[in-house]
C-alpha cells in the first residue's frame, strides 16, 4: 500500500491504513512525507522496482471517464503501468461489493463521508443528512453523482 501523506491528513483515515497493513502481513506499508504525489511514486518505483499499481480509479470518478484498465503513467509522472481493476464499477458496486465480503473500511463511511481527501476539504455529505441531523452511512447515497458532494 502506497502512502503520500497529504499536508492535512486525516487522522482516522491514517491509521485505518496503517492498521490494516498490520493486520494483513500480505501487505507492506510504504508512507512518505512532505513530497509530492509524483515524488512519492517516484521514491516508491526507485525502492521497490515495481512495474505496475493497483489504481482504485473507476470510469464514474473525475478523470476517469477517458482511463483505460491498463494504461502507463502520463508523460512527466513516474513510469509504472496503472492497473483499473475496478474501472467499470459505480458507486453502488464498490459498496455492494464491500458488504457482501465483509472487506473492512474506514469508519468514517460509517458517519456520512462519501470522498475522504484532506482533513481540510473533507466533510460529511449533505445528502446523507436525516431529519435529525444525523447522517447515514455511505453506502446508503442514493444518487452517486453526489459522492464527492463530501468535498469542499
């Protein structure tokens, strides 16, 4: 698992990252700060010599629509072939697909956040709001376009 830690991390999401790594001995935690996304591959590839990353990207997501499942990196970014298992899932896939195998999640999901980004771009998305001020899980979004309503 590949981590650039953004300039305003969120906490939970961390150490759910972290924890799993720990839980799973089939997965290495590579975590790199103060650089940016294409220095952290970067400095990723020169350690590691991987060749090809497992991208959680789908056809639905922003810059996603014109992705290929396997596709090298863009001109100026590390090179590595960018895998898209999951290309043509939406939204309702990934969660039906979550629940169905009980794959653990961050608990944020759990309290109303669809897109988890900086601590400081991310909040719970309005429309998981009930009447009570509460919000419901994620998986309960009914409309998808809104998923990244959870970002500012």
């Amino acid at each position: 698992m590949v981590y650039v830690r953004p300039n305003d991390p969120i906490d939970e999401l961390e150490a759910f990252a972290r924890d799993t790594c720990l839980n799973n001995k089939r997965l290495k935690f590579y975590e790199y700060s103060g650089l940016t996304m294409k220095e952290g591959l970067q400095k990723f590839i020169d350690e590691t010599g991987v060749t090809g990353v497992l991208v959680g990207l789908r056809g639905t997501d922003p810059h996603g629509k014109d992705v290929k499942a396997l596709i090298p990196t863009d001109n100026g970014w590390p090179s590595f072939l960018r895998i898209h298992p999951i290309l043509d899932w939406d939204y309702s896939d990934v969660w039906a697909y979550i629940r169905r195998n009980n794959i653990p999640y961050c608990h944020l999901y759990d309290q109303g956040f669809t897109s988890l980004g900086e601590a400081k771009n991310t909040r719970r998305n309005p429309a998981l709001k009930r009447p009570d001020g509460s919000y419901k899980p994620a998986f309960g979004l009914i409309d998808p376009s809104l998923e990244r309503d959870s970002r500012m």
